[in-house]
C-alpha cells in the first residue's frame, strides 16, 4: 500500500518542489485513508519535526529481554531492501512489544544491545511503528567478530546517520528491534538459522526522552 503513495509523494515533489497536502491529487483527496496516509508519510519525509514547542517530561528506559521469534510484517518507509528481504525470509524481530503514547514525542538518547560475539553478517536496527508502517532509526552491521554489547546511539550521537537528535516520527505508539540479513557463526564459517542467532541475542537497553506538544 505505501509504494503508490510514495509515488504520489515523488510526483508532487518533481512538480512543485515540495509537498502541498492541500493540493494533492483529487482522487488521492477522494479516499480518505490514503489522504491521511500520505500526510503521515509526507510528514517523515519531509522532516517536518520542527516548528514546535515541547515541554520535557522526563525519560523512559526501555529493558528488552527478548521475544519469541517474529517475521516483521509492516512495510518500511525509508529502507526498501527491508521490504524486499522480508518476503525472503532474511529478517526477524529481536525484541517488540514495546508500546509508547503515541500522544506523546520521543527522541532516543541510546540504545545498546548485546549478541554473542561470534554471530554476524547481520544489520540490527530500531524500528518505530506509526499507522500501518515502521520506520528505521538506527541500524548497526556485525561482522564476523564484533564485541558482545553494540551500540547504536550514545547521547549525542546516531552512529548510523551521523546525526545529534534521534527522533521518533509523530503518533509513534512502539518501537521494535529488528535484524536482517544472512546470519553466520563466525568459527564454523557456515550460516545459522534466524532461530539459532536468536539465540545468542542477550538483551537491549533503551533510553527515550519524552516531550508534549504545547
């Protein structure tokens, strides 16, 4: 469903060098669903984080521990080999059902996970999920050795954007990990199953700060 959408967002991007949301197509306008859905992901695309103002209410540490193997089903705005590799079989969830007030602004202060040292060739990320979709924060690519616990994001800094400020889309209401890739037992030399690298995941801390719109 996000594909024609996105090449509505395309089109009017090409045409008008940005998005107008009151001048989109009229058969887009004629179905709403779609309309607030291509708000939504105008919205991520476009950045548009700013221009508000927010009142801290403090953090919110998030301590997963694991969950039963997931295939992720929602697809991923802004990582398209994701959506491809889900339907071949190269992806898992690591930890979920972890739900936010989607009432409520985030920004990720850090998240580190541990993974046995030998497990690689795999790319973890967090995920947020906002409407039917997830977006990608952070992503970080194991080798064939790597240390036990990785870090994606440490205050001040995103390691796989480059960027100061992690923040989660608006109406986010959870966030996931998610993994994807070919994994492989680095003495062995030989691939494992996503239900053995599972396995060897220990764990992820979260840290959030949380904000309301004022």
């Amino acid at each position: 469903k996000a594909q024609p959408l996105l090449k509505e967002y395309k089109e009017a991007k090409e045409d008008g060098h940005y998005v107008n949301i009151s001048t989109t197509s009229s058969s887009l306008m004629e179905k709403s669903d779609n309309y607030i859905d291509f708000k939504l992901i105008s919205s991520i695309l476009e950045g548009n984080f700013a221009n508000c103002k927010y009142r801290t209410l403090g953090k919110e540490e998030i301590n997963g521990e694991g969950t039963a193997l997931i295939v992720p089903e929602r697809l991923c705005l802004n990582n398209k080999r994701l959506n491809i590799w889900l339907f071949q079989g190269k992806a898992a969830i690591l930890d979920a059902h972890f739900k936010l007030d989607p009432s409520r602004r985030y920004s990720v202060d850090s998240i580190s996970f541990k993974m046995k040292t030998t497990i690689g060739k795999i790319v973890v990320g967090l995920f947020a999920h906002f409407g039917p979709y997830m977006f990608q924060i952070s992503g970080f690519f194991l080798g064939s050795l790597h240390a036990e616990e990785i870090s994606h994001i440490k205050p001040g800094v995103n390691f796989s954007k480059m960027e100061s400020i992690s923040m989660l889309p608006p109406h986010c209401d959870g966030v996931v990990l998610v993994a994807w890739g070919e994994p492989n037992d680095s003495i062995t030399d030989s691939g494992v199953s996503w239900i053995e690298a599972k396995k060897s995941y220990h764990g992820m801390k979260l840290v959030l700060s949380q904000y309301e719109e004022l």
